[in-house]
C-alpha cells in the first residue's frame, strides 16, 4: 500500500503591541480552485488533479468527503514519481466564530465590514465574559500590511509550517497558491489512488483588539490532512 501524507496551512504574524490570539471557528469555508501533483518543488510540469470552483466548510464533519470528491486520481501517468502537491485557493473565507482575546474580552465575527485584500473584518467585542454568537462572514487572506487606525495589528506572510512556499495573490490577485512537499513520493501504478482529506479548525480564526476596544479578524492556520491510498 502506497501512502502521503500533505498539511497544509499559512501563517500569519502580529506584534505584540496588540493583544491577539487564536481560536476555533464554528464555520471555515474556503474555495478550492485546483489541487495539481508536482515532480519537484519547481512544480513546473503540474498533473492537475482537480480545477473549477468546489467550496468547502472544513469545519464540518462532511468536508473531507466533500474535498475529496473535488478532485479525481483517475488517469495519473503510470510510473510517474510525484513529490510536492500545489493547491490554489480564493483568497476569500467564510468564517463563523468566537474568540476569547484575554480575560473577558471576546470578539465574534458579525455581519459588519467584511474582510477584503486591504482591510480586516471588524467584529463584535464583548467585554462581560460571554461572547455574542458569531455570523457568517467573509474574511480575506488581506495584504501584507499594517492595519488598525493605530497601526499596531501587522500581518505578514512568513515559510508557512508545513509548505514549501505561499504566494499570496497569485495566479490572479483573488487567490492564494501554495506548494507542499509530500511526507513520502508517490509512483504511480496501475490503481489509481483513493483521496482521504482531514481538516482541523482549532487555531483557524484569529482575532486582535486595536484601536482601544475594536475587534479586528482575519483567517488562521487551518492544518488540512491529506492521504492517498491504493
């Protein structure tokens, strides 16, 4: 039986001037727009496994079912040696949920200014130790910069954890693609391979207080698991 496992996530980094942390979120829906198999980091000559439009809550006990079914290994060519895996999605996120900042102050994402390339989302703070349920909303994977009105949130985009390399804003400005290496290569034989995807949501949402008492929001490292089975 052949076996590879990918994680992959991005990383985000703030100062700290401001009180930001991580948490769960209820809801992380993301968009995959094509998953590709490379034979070296380069990528340069991709078999592409999976390409359209598939939106994926991986906060959901479905989703691995649901990636999975993106994307078919049928037709893989036959002695091929496959290393790293390239993923591309949009740079818009989905995401519900509640993050305790520091002692009782929480921030939920609402229905308010949506995240975008050049701003965060701005959430709800509650300060009485009991966070307001979180809604739907859209937060982006924005621009390296600083942001808040008094600068002290910074997000920047270092070697993420487990990928190779993370381009933000590439193929085209609303999207993200990275490259993974494999936990082992993969030869291609004559069965074509079974996708099984795992997904962990539990640092995905992140959340800083700025500007005195705002709640500012962005998207976290989720860790998605990958395995392809004979």
């Amino acid at each position: 039986m052949f076996k590879f496992f990918v994680f992959f996530s991005f990383l985000i980094f703030f100062p700290f001037k401001a009180i930001a942390v991580s948490g769960a979120a209820d809801k992380y829906e993301v968009t995959m727009k094509k998953v590709e198999l490379c034979t070296s980091s380069a990528c340069s000559s991709p078999t592409t496994v999976a390409s359209g439009s598939q939106a994926v809550n991986i906060a959901s006990l479905a989703a691995g079912a649901e990636a999975a079914a993106f994307g078919s290994t049928d037709g893989l060519p036959i002695g091929t040696t496959f290393t790293h895996m390239r993923v591309t999605l949009n740079r818009a996120f989905t995401i519900e949920g509640e993050v305790n900042v520091s002692g009782n102050n929480w921030c939920s994402t609402d229905s308010a200014d949506a995240g975008s390339a050049t701003a965060l989302h701005v959430g709800t703070l509650d300060t009485d130790g009991t966070a307001t349920d979180g809604t739907d909303q859209t937060l982006y994977l924005a621009d390296a910069d600083d942001y808040a009105t008094d600068e002290t949130i910074t997000i920047s985009y270092g070697s993420p954890t487990y990928a190779v390399s993370m381009s933000v804003g590439s193929p085209s400005a609303t999207e993200v693609q990275l490259i993974y290496k494999l936990g082992s290569s993969y030869t291609v034989g004559l069965v074509a391979p079974k996708i099984k995807v795992s997904f962990d949501v539990s640092t995905a949402l992140g959340a800083g207080i700025a500007d005195t008492n705002k709640c500012y929001m962005w998207p976290e490292e989720p860790v998605v698991t990958i395995s392809l089975t004979e």
